[in-house]
C-alpha cells in the first residue's frame, strides 16, 4: 500500500482493491520494520485486526446498499500520548505515569470512532508536551525520518515521524506554542492548530487552559481537512472569533479553485534577521522566497510589513503563561480523569498536586525536563511566588492586547492571512533538549488558526 489520501483509499476499498484489515496489516508491518529505528510510537492498537475484521463487515453491507462510507471509515489514526484511550495507556511519555489508565476515551477521540477511524497507535511526544524534541522517559529520543541525527521537532514529533514515515494515515497532536506546527514542519507534513476552542481539549492531558489547541496532523491538506471535520466542537462556546465576530475556517475547495485576489501578509519580523543568518537559514528564505513568487505569479497580493511588538521572543518574555496554569490545569485533568492514578502509587491530589509528586518520585528524564525551563519546575515555583498572580493577570491583559493589534493589522493591511516560516532554522540534531528560532506562540497566544504545510525551493 503506497501513501494513500484517504479519500484514495476510500475508493480502493469501494472498488474491492483492498480491504481494511490489509490496510491495518500493512501498517502493522511497517511499524515492525521501521520504528524500532524511528522510536516514533509507544502502543499500537492490540485490537487493531479485530476492529479491522469487523470494520470489513460493514463495508459489505455499505457497498450492497451502495450508502456512503462514513468520513474516516478503516482510517488507522495515529494519537498523541496525551489523549486520554480507554483501551490504551496514557502517560505523556513520563515514567511517572507509567501504566496509567483512564476510564473513557476523550470525546475526540470518540468521535474519530464514531466516524469509522481506528485509533491505530499512541505516539511518543517530548515528555508532558514540555519541549520541542520529541524525548522522554518512557519513549527515548524519536528520530526525523529524512534525517536521522536530527529531532523531529516537538512536542507531537512522534505523530508526525510516524505519518511522514507513512505508518498511519493521519494523526493528531497538540499545541500549546509549537507542538504541532513544529514537527509537521520539521517531517514535511501538515499541520493545523485550529482556533482555539474549536476542538474540544477534554480528556487532553493539558499544559496551559490559554494557550492549548489539538489538532489534526497528516500528509496532504484534504486529509487533515477531513479529520478536522471529525474532530472540530460546532457547539463550543469557547471558540475564539476572528475580527469580523465569526470563528474562522477552513475555506472549501470551490473558493480556493483561484488564487487570484488573495492577499497575504508576509510578516518581515518573523524571518532571521541578516546578520544571524547561517545556510540553514538561507535554505528557509529561499523556499519561504519560492512559494512568494509562486502566489505572486496566481494572482496574489503579496503585503510586506514588520511588527517588532509580535517578536517572539518578546512575546515569550512578557505574554506566555504556561507556567501560571500547568499545575492546576493538570491537577483538574487528573481530577476528572483519575483512572487507576492510585494504584500507580500517586496519593490523592487534594493532599499534594500531582506536579510535586512526579518531581518527588524523580522518575522523568532530566535531559527532557532540565531545571533551568521545564515547565514542571517553573509551575512549582511559580506557585510559591506571591507576585505570581499580579504577574498572570498582566499577562492575560497583554495577550488581550495581542488579540485586538492581530484585528487591527488586519483590518489596516487589508489582508485575508499571514504568512511567515514556522522555523527559521532545521531542527536541531539528536542530543539537543531545545528547539530554538520558532515562531508558532503569536497563534497560540491570540487564538487564531495557524496552518504549516510544507515547502520546497
């Protein structure tokens, strides 16, 4: 089986030329050949032939009266270790948390069932979606498929080694400042963090209630447009609205049939400034510089401006807040969640936060989690800081500061998106714990949607 759209398998299975325990068997090959090597995934589905076997009893009945297959009908999907499975463990890839095991799925990740998807297997993530290199205690280090002294990126760098290395269709990852647009760029694949509170994150082992987003991750655009469909919450009412006061969306195929009249905004700022510039940076200007003058040659108008007040690491300083909300924002998902989290050797919550617990019992990978950034150190001692609420506040402020310039630069340039490369630098080589020169926050911080799709010069 080659690296088939869904929508390609779909006919395959219509028309009799394979069937979905194949597809599963194929893949089940693949992960045996390949990931022992890429170490991208931590479980694959134990049930996986048997859901197959009955998945290819319905499509006799489906293909007799000729009715519709559901949208992700034999889709093997590949998840995240963050969402929560019933039949899987869920453990953020940390030692701590090994053999942890929810009661229900995430209603996500129902509703990928529901459509006819197999949840496939879990992926390895950089430890509780903390950094951006895809290493942890229980997953090692996963390894780029292109290259495999580098990273794949991170934190859903397991999602995406495993989709661009075609051990599953189509995948799902999360993203908190990167983690999803990180490693579609850094695997060439696609990925979209859509508007905040478009997907439900209920049943995600969380980071920060601000800034998270899940999403769908896979090797074309149909194929993630297809997911996204599954996955996306119409009844939320938390889901950010853009400047006009409707939630923003993917546009369909009819109304991107022409480029023609198009506007984008090419955010100068966001590009490495000369004097930094190294070749690997060169190489991210000319096929950041390519696909400029491809849409320029469609019809496209092409804006040029700076914004020195959407500079990430501006942004980072003064308007990130990560580290206010991880320990309570994972306490209440343990809370909601709790599994068998006694029987893994976790006393209850409202007697210590489960952050303390896993520092405590000191079994995480300290390359992963160093001291110095590790979001699990840095929300306990955020914790114990007096000031830290005056600080939270001034930073929710800021970032709804962030979210009416975003209108108005909008509204001022008169553009319908921005365009800019998610990294300014390749990903970095294997025993490096951080990913540095990354722009993926503005999205995270404001709301908005934010799609990476590869490039070439």
């Amino acid at each position: 089986m080659k690296e088939l759209t869904v929508e390609a398998y779909h006919s395959a299975l219509r028309k009799g030329a394979t069937t979905v325990l194949e597809s599963v068997q194929f893949y089940l090959q693949r992960c045996k050949t390949l990931d022992p090597t890429l170490k991208a995934l931590i479980c694959i589905n134990p049930n996986a032939e048997g859901i197959a076997k009955t998945l290819d009893e319905k499509l006799q009945h489906i293909l007799t009266t000729n009715t519709s297959l559901p949208a992700l009908f034999g889709v093997c999907v590949i998840v995240k270790d963050t969402y929560a499975t019933e039949d899987m463990p869920t453990t953020a890839r940390c030692k701590s948390l090994a053999g942890f095991q929810t009661l229900a799925d995430a209603p996500v990740v129902g509703k990928i069932k529901a459509a006819g998807g197999i949840i496939f297997a879990k992926a390895n993530l950089h430890e509780l979606s903390c950094q951006g290199v895809t290493l942890s205690s229980l997953g090692g280090q996963t390894l780029n498929p292109y290259d495999l002294t580098r990273t794949p990126g991170g934190s859903s760098g397991g999602t995406a080694a495993a989709l661009a290395a075609n051990l599953g269709m189509v995948g799902c990852g999360g993203d908190t400042m990167n983690s999803i647009r990180s490693p579609a760029s850094a695997c060439s694949i696609v990925g979209l963090r859509p508007t905040l509170g478009r997907v439900s994150t209920a049943g995600i082992i969380p980071v920060s209630w601000t800034q998270d987003a899940i999403g769908p991750m896979g090797r074309t655009v149909a194929d993630i447009r297809r997911l996204f469909t599954v996955m996306q919450d119409r009844s939320s009412d938390r889901a950010e609205t853009s400047s006009t006061g409707m939630q923003p969306s993917l546009p369909t195929a009819k109304q991107i049939s022409t480029l023609r009249g198009l506007r984008i905004g090419i955010l100068n700022t966001y590009f490495q400034s000369d004097p930094e510039e190294t070749i690997e940076t060169q190489q991210v200007r000319k096929v950041m510089g390519s696909a400029f003058e491809k849409l320029a040659s469609q019809g496209v108008t092409l804006v040029h401006f700076d914004e020195q007040g959407w500079a990430i690491p501006k942004l980072s300083q003064e308007l990130d807040v990560q580290r206010f909300e991880f320990k309570q924002n994972i306490d209440e998902f343990f809370d909601l969640n709790h599994g068998n989290l006694h029987e893994i050797g976790f006393r209850p919550l409202k007697e210590e936060p489960l952050i303390n617990q896993v520092i405590r019992k000191d079994e995480f990978d300290r390359t992963a989690l160093p001291p110095n950034t590790s979001m699990i150190y840095l929300a306990t001692s955020t914790s114990s800081n007096p000031d830290s609420e005056g600080e939270y506040q001034k930073r929710l402020q800021g970032i709804r500061h962030l979210k009416s310039s975003l209108a108005s630069k909008f509204q001022d340039l008169n553009v319908d998106i921005f365009a800019y490369p998610h990294q300014t630098q390749l990903v970095v080589n294997t025993g490096n714990s951080t990913q540095p020169n990354r722009n993926g926050l503005l999205a995270s911080l404001s709301g908005h949607p934010s799609l990476c799709i590869p490039g070439r010069s």
